[in-house]
C-alpha cells in the first residue's frame, strides 16, 4: 500500500470527493462522505488513478437514503 501522496494525488482525491458530494447532494463534513473518501484513499493507495477513473470505481457506492421526519 502507497503510503505517501504527491500534490497532484491530493487533488485528484479531493477533486473526486468534491464531485462525488456535488453529485450525491452530500456535505464533505457527513458520514458518507467520510466513506466516500475512506474508499477513495484505498483505491489510490493500491494505484494511481485520475479524478473520472475514482468517480467510475465509486459508482456503485452511494448514500444511503434519508428518512424525511413529518
């Protein structure tokens, strides 16, 4: 396992991540956006990946639903 990012990697995840929320209607400060990023960083710390190629490998996770309170 990597266990060092360069800049651009730290881009490239936080971009993803960004992108992920943005299509989720999901805040980064939440807990699936937490494992949204726990998944992102075990993708690159297996291999180098590019912001489109973490948003393929994420698109089977998703938050789960919320429960609106009446």
């Amino acid at each position: 396992m990597r266990q060092a990012y360069s800049p651009d990697d730290v881009d490239v995840m936080r971009g993803a991540l960004d992108v992920w929320c943005a299509l989720h209607n999901v805040g980064r400060d939440g807990v699936e956006a937490n494992e949204a990023a726990r998944r992102i960083l075990d993708l690159m710390g297996r291999k180098k990946f590019t912001c489109d190629q973490l948003l393929a490998q994420l698109s089977d996770f998703r938050p789960a639903p919320r429960h609106r309170v009446s």
